[in-house]
C-alpha cells in the first residue's frame, strides 16, 4: 500500500468548511476540470453506506468508480473506499482540524495500491502519484477559491434559484458552485424529472407550469441550442434563433404575470452581439454590429422585455469564450494542441475575448446577490488576446509546438458560414460594467487561466 497526506489551509471556520463538504454540488467543484468524471448517482449525505457511483474516462479506456461512505464523525471526518474503480484498493480519510476560530486544515489521508503489483508500481507508480498530487492541488485551490467566493455574501440571505439549461458546459459547474454557497438550485428540464430538485417545462409548445415560480428568488437562463456545434444551414440557424426566442419568452411573459415575482432574472447573451469589429475598444455601451450572431443575440435580449417592463431586475450575460477542457472552443482544441498539430486559425489577428470558468460563474453569483446590478454586462477577463497570442500561450502550458497554420479558406470549407463570424472574425471587449459593479476576476491574465484548468502549474 502506498500512503499519501495533503494538507490545505482553509480561512473559513470548521463548521463554514465542513457544511460546504455535505452539499450535493461539493464532490462537482472538488473534481479536477481536466477530469472526465460524470456522477450517476450520489449518497444523500456523508453518512456511512452511502454509496457514489460515477463514469470515468482513463485515455480510450472508460469505466465506473463505485465509493462507498465508511466512517463519519460529523464535523471532524469522513472516509470512503473504493468498491470498484481503477486501483486495487483505495482508502480516503478526510480529517477537518480547527487550527483558529477562523482557519481550518483539511487533511487528506489516502492508502492506495496498483493493479499489477510490482509491474504496476514499476511502470505506474510516478505516473499515478503525479495525477494523485496534481488532483489534491486542484482541490485545495478549487475549495479555498469558492468558499472566500462565498464568504464574500456571508452576510446575505441565500437564494432559492430556477435554473434552466443545467445540463449544458456553464449549468454543470454553476448549479455545484450555487449549491456549495447554500443557495437552493432547483433545475428546468424538458424530459421526466429524476429527483426532488428537478421541474419539467417544454419552452417549443409554450408549457411552464408558473407555480414553479412560488419562492423562487432568481431565475437563470442558459438553454439554447448550440450556436458552434453544427454546420449552418438555414434549418438550424432557424432553430437557434427560436430555442432562445420561445424559451426567454415564456420565461419571461409567465413571470410577469405573476403577482409574488421573482427578484431578479438572468438571461445568457453573447458578445457576438456585436459583430465583427476588428481592434476596436468594446464596452456594454458599444453599438451592436451586423451578422447572423448580432441578430441573433439582438432577438435574445429582447425577449426578456415583459419582465423588465414587470420591475424584475434583468440581466444580460454577454459571455466570451468560456475556457474550460470539458468543451467549449477550449476543448475542441486540445487534442490538435496535444498532438503538437496547434496553431494559428486564419490571419491569427483576430480578437479572441474570453473568460476563465470560475470567473464566470462567480460572476453570475456576484451579478444576483449584488442589488444594483441591472442591464447587459460583458463576462470576459479584463485581457482579450489576439488568436495566435492564444494559441501561442496554450502551447506554451502544454509544452508542445503550436505554429501550424489552419488557412481561413481550409477553415470556410470545414465548418461553412460558421467558419466567418465564430473563428475568423473577433471582438475586442472590455468588462467595464462588471468591474465597475466591484467584482475582482481570479484569472485576468490568460497563462494563468489555462494553468488552473489544465493542471500544468508552474513548479513552486
């Protein structure tokens, strides 16, 4: 058996950290971004026989992990074994150590043993420590970040939230990030409901049942169909449009009809609303450009008028290039990067704005709690950066070559008249309004953003 001991230093009291461990979402934020881990199914609580049963992916091989809960002294520990997973054994105990009335040390405690026995530790042994380190790094970083996140609204009263779109690449860390904060999540979905915080709705034939709105503080609108996942063709330009006019409609038209409203409603946009307009300086109070993407988003916001017009405080999130490894433009990327295949798209001038995952969901956070936060707000870091600085700095943390040219003519006949406005063409724009409004990023600067999320941080 091999033993392993990490220790983080948390500014939070023991009872602020240990509740933060019981919440559903808590095993989501902790699980590295670069991991592929889903969770089929999850205990109620850290009570002991409880079971975790979750997909993973190990390169080409995919399987499950099965933990079990074994032992727990309510806010002091908690340990789980593995029943079935990628090791012979595996042991986790989690001890949570009041050093001040303020400060809490989490110390992780993990036995575990190879497949293959010597043959296992011969050729795995430093491949599998190196993820093990990496991964309670990951986790130390991803538990300090959010509870100081969320200490910053201690004073608040949590919020009961609707959110729709939960499934997609921001709704699967959003929905854990809310969680952990103690706001109540409860999820729109357009299939059978599974479990207790789940509501059905179908936005196409105009069903929202507008009980679901009883206590409901927030509303959150992610859905939509893919704008990039697709080739255009008019059938699908047509359905991106009406995914997001029908559903921001009924979402809004049902709360203003209510007579107890929901305080504040937050609508997903995007910075496409304002075209392609080469180096120039864009705020939220830039005018909006031309193109399929412009009119789209321009139809988007509008939709949310009757709730405006009802006093709801609205908001537009004009979000950027999202980065995280588990999809997005960042995800596609990865694997030509790897293979040392990266590099400029097109002339590589074009502007890329874009925003790291956590600065964006804790900017959602900070735009709901925050009264006097209303309008249109651009999520992106402060430092957009031209498309080949990006794929210069993305190889550059991957440790691999990444000036292979993808010619724009090559890129227009792979992906058609997406090819133009989503990566050829860029906007320059600055988050002036979310700045304004007091919010600090994590990751302004973009090396940094990629290092966090890949787990390629700079030896200390």
């Amino acid at each position: 058996m091999v033993n392993y001991l990490h220790e983080t230093r948390v500014e939070a009291s023991r009872k602020v950290v240990w509740e933060w461990h019981t919440r559903e979402g808590a095993f989501d934020r902790l699980s590295p971004p670069w991991e592929n881990i889903e969770t089929i199914s999850s205990p109620p609580d850290l009570s002991p026989g409880g079971t975790r049963v979750m997909k993973m992916k190990i390169g080409p091989i995919k399987m499950k992990w099965i933990a079990e809960h074994t032992d727990m002294i309510v806010g002091e520990l908690f340990a789980d074994r593995m029943v079935r997973g990628p090791f012979k054994r595996w042991w986790h105990t989690h001890h949570f150590i009041k050093e001040k009335p303020n400060v809490t040390i989490i110390r992780d405690e993990v036995s575990y043993e190879i497949p293959l026995g010597f043959l296992g530790r011969l050729f795995g042994g430093r491949y599998v420590r190196k993820n093990i380190e990496n991964m309670f790094t990951s986790r130390a970083i991803s538990l300090k970040r959010d509870i100081m996140r969320h200490q910053s609204f201690s004073g608040f009263s949590r919020k009961r939230i609707l959110v729709s779109g939960a499934s997609g690449l921001i709704g699967s860390q959003l929905i854990p990030f809310l969680d952990t904060g103690g706001h109540e999540v409860i999820q729109l979905v357009r299939r059978k409901p599974l479990d207790k915080n789940q509501r059905f709705w179908d936005p196409e034939k105009g069903e929202l049942d507008p009980s679901l709105f009883d206590g409901i503080d927030a509303v959150i609108h992610l859905g939509g169909v893919g704008i990039g996942d697709k080739r255009w063709s008019k059938k699908r330009k047509q359905a991106i449009v009406d995914s997001r006019q029908k559903s921001v409609k009924l979402l809004s038209e049902t709360m203003a009809s209510l007579e107890k409203k929901p305080e504040v409603f937050v609508v997903a946009s995007a910075i496409g609303i304002y075209g392609d307009r080469g180096d120039e300086d864009l705020d939220e109070d830039s005018t909006h450009g031309t193109g399929f993407l412009t009119d789209t988003a321009k139809i988007w916001e509008s939709s949310a008028d009757a709730a405006r017009e009802a006093g709801i405080r609205t908001i537009h999130l004009r979000t950027g290039i999202v980065l995280t490894p588990k999809g997005g433009a960042l995800g596609r990327m990865l694997f030509p990067f790897k293979m040392g295949a990266g590099g400029p798209i097109g002339s590589g001038k074009q502007w890329m704005s874009w925003i790291s995952m956590d600065d964006h969901i804790a900017a959602v956070q900070h735009l709901i709690m925050t009264k006097n936060c209303e309008g249109v707000y651009n999520l992106t870091s402060p430092n957009p950066v031209r498309q080949k600085s990006f794929a210069k700095t993305l190889g550059r943390v991957l440790r691999r070559p990444a000036f292979a040219p993808l010619p724009g003519f090559v890129v227009r006949i792979m992906f058609g008249e997406l090819a133009r406005p989503l990566l050829l063409e860029g906007q320059k724009v600055n988050p002036r309004r979310l700045l304004e409004s007091g919010f600090e990023f994590e990751h302004p600067n973009l090396e940094d953003a990629f290092r966090d999320c890949l787990g390629k941080w700079k030896p200390q």
